[in-house]
C-alpha cells in the first residue's frame, strides 16, 4: 500500500531540495532516517519531517519493511524582492519555494 505526504510553500530552492530526495530515493524508511541527518543541506530538515509523516500515513509499524517509493520536487511561486544598486538602479532578488511529494510504500523497490 502506497502513502503519500505533500510539503507546499517550503522556502527551499527546488534545485537543492532535489539534491537531497536523490539521497533518498528507493531507500528504505531507516536508512533515511539515518541519512537526513546528516546531511549538509538545511532541506535535509524538512525532507525528513516530510518523510516521517509519509511513514505514518503508510501505517506500517516497522520503518525497516518500508521504502521511499518516489519523491519528488516542484517549483512553487517565487517572491519578488527588490535590493538598491549603485546610481539609483535596483535589482529583482527572487526568493523560490517549493513543492515536495514523498510516496512511502510495504514493497521493497526493483532497481534497474
């Protein structure tokens, strides 16, 4: 059975988040959660409290029996900031967000 949890409007840029759902990626559930930790990305944060809450949707009792089925990333709407230059001129800042999508299934995944 497949579990699904959404994180929408994260202030993480899509690119980088994505660097850390590569980590994860047909992994099972403990082995994440011994990953994410670790890793250097402030995401890492984010996609781990994503991922505990697919586990708990799966309603499997045992994070070993479960794997990372598909994750995923989208980009959300992006805040538009305006910073002062030299001789009166501005620059546009962008400020990205961020969709993230984590399926947990009880299968373990086939790789190719």
């Amino acid at each position: 059975m497949d579990a699904v949890a959404h994180a929408r409007y994260q202030r993480y840029s899509p690119r980088k988040v994505g660097q850390v759902l590569g980590l994860i990626r047909g992994k099972s559930v403990a082995k994440s959660y011994d990953l994410l930790p670790t890793v250097a990305r402030s995401a890492g944060i984010m996609v781990f409290k994503t991922l505990k809450s697919a586990f708990s949707n799966s309603g499997i009792s045992d994070p070993r029996l479960a794997f990372v089925k598909e994750c995923w990333v989208d980009n959300g709407p992006v805040l538009k900031r305006v910073r002062p230059h030299a001789m009166g001129a501005r620059s546009i800042v962008k400020r990205k967000m961020c969709h993230v999508t984590i399926k947990v299934t009880d299968q373990p995944i086939k790789k190719k």
